[in-house]
C-alpha cells in the first residue's frame, strides 16, 4: 500500500546533483543559491530555476504563534488575516483582488516559528508584488468591522480544523502537556476563549513590533537573476526604517520528569488510536549534532512498510494496522517526535502500547541493519533533487531552513551531512529521544459506553 | 551515459519556446503499439512517468465489492515478479523511486517519479508491479486492514461523510454513486480471486494513456515503453458506464445528524461535459460564482462580508461521464441555516442577471495569467498532459487553452449561467 510515509519535515531534501546549464551533467552540483543584503540590513535569498518565465515571492517574518502575547493565543495567525484587511494605500480585499488580476496566485500560513506571504506570479509582475508586500509590512490600517469579521474566519477556521477533528482535539492536549512552560503549549490558531477576546489593539500593537525589514527575509525563487533582482529589492524594501530584530525571551521548556498521559473520548470516532510524542533533539537544541541523526531514525522505525516498527507491530505481531513516524527537527524550539500507531480489531490500546514500548527498548540495543541504514540515507539524500523541481517547495524549504537559524547553504551540505551519519549516531539518536519522563501518551477512543 | 549532440539540439529547443519552455510535447511509438506523450527537461536529473488505465476505477467495481478498485491500487506494490512486499519495498528504497497511486471513478493511475541515474530500476521495477502483482495472501490481509481502519477513521470526518451522502444522491441509479473506498463491509466482501480478475480485466489489459516528463530522451521513452508494456493481446471488456445527469435538490437540503459544532455543507449544481463547448464558458462563470476564495461571489458574501466561513468555495467537477458544479462551506451550527439562504440568493442572483462585463474581464485574467503557474513541476505536467489525453484536448491544448478562455463572450456566460443557475440546487448539510 502506499500509505502514509513518514512525514519527516517535508521540506527536507538532500544533496543537489544537477547542473542548471543544459546538457551538461557535472558529478557534484549544488543548487545555486544566493544572498545578500540591502542597505537597511534586509536579507534577501534567491534561488534561480529558469524553466518558466515565472517567479514566488516569499516574504518571511521572524514571528510566529510562539510568540503570541500571553492570553492572546491565535494573536500571530490572526494578524496573517489582517494582512489582507486594507492598508492607508489599499483597502481591504485589494491586495487579493490586484494579485489576482495580474494572474498571480498568493497564500499565507502562520508557522510557531515564523509568518510567511508568498505570491506565485509572472516574472514581470514582480516589481507590483514588491510594492504591495513593502506597503502591507509597515502600513497595516484595517477598518474596525474587519478585525470583528476576520475574527469569526479565524474561529470558524479553529472549528474546521480542530474541533470537527476528533484527532486534532487530542493532539492539542498532547501538546499542551508536553510543553509545560515553553509557548508552544499554546495551540498556534489559539484557545478558542481567547480568539473571541482578540481585538484590533492587540493586532496593531503585535504588528508594530515584529512586522520590520530586520525582522523579515525575502526568498525569491524562480526566473529571476541577481542582476535583476537586487535593484528592485532595494527599490521597494531597502530604503524602508529597519526596525529592530526580534529577540526572543521565550520561557524555558525545564527538565521533564515525568511521563503524561491522557485519553480523549470523542462520539464521533470509530477508531481508536494511540499516539505518542517524545521531546527530540533539533536545530536549535543543545544536542543538534544529533538531528539528522534523528530524521535518520526516523525514517528507519517508523518510515514506511520496510520500517522495523512496521514490520514488528504490523506484519509480524498484526498487532497494529499502520504505524508511523513524524519528525519535526527544523524548529526554533524544542523538537519533537511524534507516532501513531493504530490498533488491529481486538486489540486494546493498552496492549498496543506495551508492544510498542518493548520495540522502543529494542531500538536502543539496535535498529536495524548496515542496508537498512544504507536506503534510509539514500532516501533522504534523494529528497533534495527532488524538491528542485518545483520553485514554491524551493522557496518553502530556503524560508524554513533561515527561520530556524540555519544557514542559507544547508541545502547543499544536507546530503554530506546524511552520508556521515553513522549507526553509532542513531544509536544516540535513539537514546537522546527515547526517554520515558520526556513523553506525553495520548489514548483516542470512542464515547465511554460505546462500542 | 553519454549525451550526444542531439540532445543538446532539443535542450535548445526546448529554452527557445516563447510561451512554454516546458510545454513542447513529443509523441512517442514504441514497436508493440504502446505510445506516449513526452516532455524533455533535462535541468534535473529525474524522471517523472504517469501511467492511466482507461475503464478502471470505482465506476467499475461490482455490486456489494464497493472499494474493489481502490483495494487493487494499494495492492500494487505489495509484491510483484519475484519479489514479496518486503523486496518490493527494499528495492524501491534502495533507488529511492517515489512510487504513487491514485483512482477516481473511471480511471486508475499510476505515478513514478526517479532520479535519472536510477530510472532503467525503476522501470524495471513499474514493469513488475504493472504486468506481475503477487496479490499474496497475507498482504491482502493486512492492506485489508488497513484500508477498514482508514475508513473508520474517515467517518469522523464530517466532509467525509458529507461527500459520500451526496454522492449517494446525486448520481442515484449510477455507479458514480457508490462509495469510492467501499465501506468496511463491502471491502470484507472482496476476495483474492476478485482482485486478480479486477486487475486483469481493467488494468493488465485495459488501454492506457502514458505520459514522460523530465531527463530522458524520446530513444529511452520507447524502450521503456516496450519494457513496460511487453504485449497488448489481451482486450477488456469492461461494460460501459453510462452518461449521467446530476440530480436536482429537493424543497430543503438533505441533512444529515453528526455531533460536530461546525455543520459542513456540500452542494451541486448541473455543469457541462468536460468536451461541451459550453466548458470554457462555465470555467469563467465558476471563477466568478466561487472560483477566488476572496474575490469570488461566494467568497465575498459568505466570508469577506460576514465572516461566517473559513472557506466557501465552488468548482467545476468533471468525470467522463458526467460534469457538474460542486459548492462547499461550513460555519457554525447556528449559523448554518443563514449561510444556506445567502447561498440560494446568490444563486437567484446570478439565475436573474449573470455576471457583468468587469467580473468577466478580471476572470479571464486571472484564469489566463495563473495557467502556467499550475504547470510548475514535473508531476504538474504529467497530470495536465494525462487530462488532455484523457478528455482528448490535443496536443497543442496548452499553446490553445488561454485562447479559449479568451474567447468566452458576456453573452455566453450568461445563457449558461440563466441555465444552470435555474436548477434547484442540491444541499447537503452534516452537523446537529
């Protein structure tokens, strides 16, 4: 079957091995990246990829739901909607309603670590992208009615997403109580008590502070040359005030001590499910040395139907009807590890949990073999060639990597990095997250009483 | 391998396009009949390969197998030639081939995507799966599983169920009204022997429609196909699926009781056959409608204006045998009720006086201006070129497309839209 894969940070890819001048295949390519900066400090990243006259605008902001303002949770992913609520120079529903008309297409999302704006759209079109993006970052002036609206989208987006979803209600208790002090306990679209308190002062105040050039990255990727673009940045973005770079005073996620656990009956569930999250090393944590190892692990338990996990729960034991793994490494806080498993008919969760508790300990002796580990970094080497082909992943990938503090050339050290991991290092990998006390459990079952 | 100047002619080519560097498309024949549709991009060592099997998919499973199609799909890299699931998997890690299904109601895929150094494995290895699948006991058993759990976790999803009861009534009579997936039930019902003659008759020897994108050259297109396809001796017989007519709404929307806070509405509405001249026309009509979730009609009254959704959107929807346009939004419980009444005035609204001249112009732009934007990868053009083969579009339906919708006129888009738009829609409404 080709079920759920592993959902390692999707934007990881390994080495790029292919030339951009066609015809020629050099052995050792790397994917051309570029950065500089602009007069007021600014960085701007490029990735060129000259297939189609196209380009994506990426516009990154160093804020994220991680740095809500205490009891305003949702503040960070609320102002995202704001942003399309009308400035001094353009009212509300014209930045969509212009990109729109020059053919672009736009979006953005609200990450814990950071905001992103992207417009994909005609090379030409860019400089009007440029001008919009520059008035939008410092001008925000939505009108009063806009903040009331836009906030019932934000609450009617958290009924969507979370509480129409069974499983989602469980994953945000889970993640509550596995961050006791860090913020991100909170739920990045917010409590839902604290949406409906959300106000245009809270917005404008959080705006002011974050929304700046030293704040911001600019990854542009597409058909497009430095040559080209540099003077445009400058143009629309450099002679902006500067501002001053975000510093994060984020509380301290404290030693854990102990293992947490929770069980959420929901009515409308038919199948119950176990999940488990561990705190993992990651970009940002003190033992990060470890994080490729951990994608590395990752991929070998819980990756897939090769995976040993897998191959021990579900085809040996049929004990489970899939399980998988999810690794978040990229991040700016704590990392974390996340598996779901879910139960064969007859099976309690209870019992599942045992059996996969006992393949846990087993990883800490071994997991698995010299070619186990061999296709593992084959696979991960590979995603980066793959990434290449499409220029939005590639400004998605650039922007998550320079959020979380890596730098801009991560991209092309990915595969070397990969190929050194040895099966010591995932032996520590596995050590460094497998820890009881640093673990929340998390039971989904059916009505109490129900079938 | 080496390159030859040939290659370099086409690369060169291929840069000097004006429109669609990406676009110029080759047919390729291969000596045992088999043919494909080719796009040359060597800036990345990959390959992209899309295969489509016609006559396949959910239209076709037999009554009380609902899903049997579908459960074929994910058996087909449990284990093939030689090779159980387990080496089957080992060998596409190994090589780091991303392998994907996907089904709908008349027609089963297949996607490969390899990196170039690795591509003669792969289609080795698509060989294997497409003309020797194991279907071995015990992988049957355990995809079984999974696929009843997956389909239990669906049904607490309230989109899941609104799709599948609205499916149920508005293709009633028609095999498109069946669940695509089964329902636990129906895929305990389906046996070994069904998904080896499933597979026989609608994929091994059903016609197929191919499509190569990527680092390879027309010379490697045709032994792959050769490989791939070692013989066509075999005819399907699959039985026809009949045309269909999407059913009007009744006095009040159908709904259907769930404990959820945010009751989840689907909708439908007659549309065109993807092959109706009239397509371009409905195209430009459902940008207006509900196409731009901020600028759309919909978008604007049921979101922007009173922000009672997170989405409200429509589309145009069509299968081979049927075409339609298909409405969706959800809000709150205690809103649900107005958010369907400010649906049913806009579509008075739009039955009474269509669109104007400047929602028409700005459509056209964006439709026009955004096309190539969806063509931006590999997989991208794949599955573009597998719908033009699949609605037979032509070869040239990328150079022509924008021209089509160019050409749509106000007075067009207002007898369709005096048409459709005169149809009682049909709602249907999960929540409490």
């Amino acid at each position: 079957m080709t079920g759920r894969q592993i959902r390692l940070l999707v934007f990881f890819l390994g080495v790029l091995i292919l030339p951009l001048t066609c015809g020629a295949f050099a052995a050792d390519s790397r994917q051309d990246i570029e950065t500089f900066t602009l007069k007021n400090g600014m960085q701007v990243i490029l990735v060129p990829n000259h297939r189609m006259p196209i380009v994506t605008h990426l516009l990154l902001y160093r804020v994220g739901g991680a740095d809500d303002f205490p009891g305003r949770s949702g503040l960070a992913h609320y102002n995202e909607h704001m942003m399309f609520q009308g400035t001094k120079a353009h009212g509300a529903g014209e930045f969509a309603r212009i990109i729109s008309a020059n053919g672009g297409v736009f979006n953005a999302f609200t990450t814990r670590d950071y905001t992103g704006y992207y417009v994909n759209i005609a090379k030409e079109h860019l400089s009007l992208v440029m001008q919009l993006e520059a008035d939008r970052m410092l001008n925000l002036d939505p009108d009063e009615q806009h903040f009331l609206k836009e906030r019932q989208v934000i609450i009617e987006e958290r009924r969507m997403s979370v509480e129409n979803q069974p499983e989602a209600l469980l994953a945000e208790e889970m993640q509550a109580m596995m961050f006791r002090n860090h913020p991100y306990h909170n739920p990045l679209i917010g409590w839902m008590q604290e949406m409906q308190a959300l106000s245009r002062d809270d917005v404008l105040s959080f705006h002011r502070q974050f929304y700046h050039p030293a704040n911001a990255v600019l990854v542009v990727t597409g058909d497009i040359t430095r040559t080209e673009l540099q003077p445009l940045a400058e143009k629309y973005y450099g002679g902006l005030p500067a501002g001053t770079p975000n510093v994060r005073h984020w509380q301290q996620e404290p030693p854990q001590r102990g293992p947490r656990h929770i069980t959420l009956h929901n009515e409308n569930v038919k199948q119950p499910e176990l999940v488990r999250y561990y705190i993992a090393p990651g970009a940002s944590s003190e033992d990060k040395a470890l994080m490729i190892p951990e994608f590395v692990l990752a991929q070998l338990m819980g990756g897939g139907t090769t995976s040993s996990m897998y191959q021990s729960l579900v085809v040996k034991q049929k004990l489970a009807t899939s399980v998988d793994f999810s690794y978040n490494g990229i991040s700016v806080g704590p990392a974390m590890l996340e598996i779901n498993a879910v139960p064969a008919v007859g099976v309690s969760l209870s019992q599942l949990e045992a059996a996969l508790d006992k393949e846990i300990a087993a990883s800490l002796v071994q997991v698995g073999t010299p070619d186990d580990l061999e296709r593992a970094k084959i696979l991960l080497k590979a995603d980066t060639t793959y990434a290449r082909d499409s220029m939005e992943s590639m400004a998605r990938i650039i922007g998550a990597l320079v959020m979380s503090g890596l730098p801009v050339d991560y991209f092309n050290q990915w595969p070397t990095l990969v190929d050194a991991v040895t099966a010591d290092d995932v032996h520590k990998a596995a050590v460094a997250v497998f820890k009881p006390e640093a673990s929340v459990t998390g039971y989904l079952l059916p009505e109490e009483g129900s079938k | 391998m080496s390159r030859s100047a040939g290659l370099l002619f086409f690369a060169f080519l291929f840069f000097s396009s004006p429109v669609f560097a990406a676009a110029k498309i080759q047919e390729v024949d291969a000596s045992n009949g088999a043919k494909a549709w080719l796009i040359e991009d060597h800036n990345l060592p990959i390959v992209t390969v899309r295969v489509d099997f016609a006559d396949s998919g959910a239209a076709y499973d037999p009554k009380d197998k609902e899903g049997l199609a579908f459960f074929v799909t994910q058996m087909l890299n449990e284990g093939a030639g030689e090779m159980d699931s387990l080496a089957l998997n080992r060998a596409l890690e190994k090589y780091a081939i991303r392998f994907g299904v996907d089904m709908d109601e008349d027609t089963i895929s297949v996607s490969l995507q390899a990196l170039s150094e690795f591509k003669g494995h792969a289609f080795d290895l698509l060989s294997l799966m497409l003309n020797k699948p194991r279907f071995d006991n015990d992988a049957v058993e355990r995809v079984r599983a999974n696929i009843v759990s997956d389909l239990k976790q669906l049904e607490a999803d309230p989109s899941y169920s609104a799709s599948l009861h609205w499916k149920a009534i508005a293709f009633a009579g028609h095999p498109y009204s069946r669940p695509k997936r089964g329902t636990p039930d129906s895929i305990e019902q389906i046996t070994r022997t069904d998904l080896q003659q499933y597979d026989r008759q609608h994929l091994l020897c059903s016609a197929r429609r191919i499509e190569v994108v990527g680092d390879i050259t027309a010379a490697e297109t045709r032994e792959m196909l050769a490989k791939l396809f070692p013989s066509f001796s075999c005819a399907s017989g699959a039985t026809p699926v009949r045309d269909v007519k999407i059913r009007d709404g009744g006095a009040a929307p159908i709904m259907v009781k769930e404990a959820v806070p945010q009751t989840v509405i689907t909708a439908s509405l007659p549309g065109v056959m993807r092959s109706d001249p009239r397509y371009y026309a409905l195209v430009v009509l459902n940008q207006v409608f509900g196409g731009g979730v901020l600028t759309s009609r919909l978008g604007l009254e049921i979101r922007e204006k009173r922000g009672l959704a997170y989405y409200a959107e429509s589309d145009v929807d069509a299968l081979e045998h049927g075409g339609w346009m298909s409405i969706h939004f959800a809000t709150r419980r205690e809103q649900a009720g107005n958010a369907i009444r400010i649906f049913m005035d806009e579509v008075e609204k739009m039955r009474k006086k269509g669109i104007t001249e400047a929602e028409l112009d700005a459509a056209k732009l964006y439709l026009t201006g955004s096309f190539s934007l969806g063509l931006d990868s590999q997989e991208a053009l794949a599955d573009y070129m597998a719908a033009m083969q699949r609605y037979r579009l032509g070869m040239d339906y990328l150079d022509r497309r924008n021209d089509k919708i160019n050409a749509v006129t106000l007075s067009e888009v207002n007898t369709l839209a005096k048409d459709i738009f005169s149809h009682k829609p049909l709602v249907v409404t999960v929540g409490q």
